[in-house]
C-alpha cells in the first residue's frame, strides 16, 4: 500500500441498529469476536492507544493503534500502523443510519508507503481483508447479536 493510492473503501449494510453496531466497533468484549482476537483492550477515547499481535506465518505484525476522532455512534477514526515495518495509515469507521438497518463506511488512507515485498501489505490484500471483516465477520457477529 503506497500512499499514493486513493484510499480504500468498503461499505457494508447490516439490519441492525446503530448502537450494536457502534458497540461492535467499540467494545473489545465484542471486538474479538469478530475483529482481532487478541485485542486486550480499546476505549473509543481521542488519544487511547493499544497495541496487540497478530502472527502470519513467520511474520508478526504488532498493530500499533492511536484515536484521533471520536464522534459517538457516528465516527471513530485513529491511526493504523505496525511496530515491525515502516507504513502509517488512518482507519475511519463512520456509521449511518439507514431505513432498514445502519450502514457502515470504511476508509483506509495511507500517508507513509508499507513495504513492497510483504505480501500482506499489497493492496488487493488489504481491499480483501477489509471485505472479509465487515462483509463476513461483522456481519455474521451482529446477525448473532
């Protein structure tokens, strides 16, 4: 992922409200279980800052989180990057409610590019994962909520 890249988007639209699904990306109690596993905690707070690792294959990945914006049930957005590598990026989560359920909006833009020789950080990659973890994990977390 080079931050000349136009940002990546994801959309998905859940039948559920706007408060589960708030919680579902606030909560660390439920975004284990559907997220990162090993988030030991998280509090939707300008400023907060956790750190937690994620193995794949021989390549660890510690995830590095910092809160910029929080606007509650609307917005969270904090900045993404991995103690192991060189790359930094944003995250938002922004939340709408729509007349049968609550639509949610990712955004991903990078400002400093992620090494070209990790496969994980190519962006087909990065657009897959994002679509696994809203289009399938959220959305058979919350269908269960």
């Amino acid at each position: 992922m080079k931050k000349n890249d136009p940002p990546i988007i994801v959309e998905a639209t859940y039948s559920a409200s706007v408060e589960t699904v708030w919680e579902a990306i606030t909560q660390p109690e439920k975004m284990k279980q559907w997220f990162f596993e090993n988030i030991e905690s998280f509090h939707p707070e300008v400023g907060f800052e956790t750190s937690f690792v994620v193995q794949s294959g021989e390549r660890t990945f510690t995830h590095l989180w910092k809160i910029k914006e929080v606007i509650p049930s609307k917005k969270i957005f904090y900045n993404w990057k991995y103690e192991e590598y060189v790359g930094d990026g944003f995250v938002a989560f922004e939340i709408f409610e729509k007349e049968n359920g609550t639509q949610l909006r990712l955004t991903n833009i990078i400002t400093e590019d992620y090494p070209s020789d990790v496969p994980e950080f190519k962006r087909e990659s990065c657009i897959g994962g994002w679509n696994y973890f809203l289009g399938e994990r959220l959305k058979a977390f919350l269908e269960k909520e």
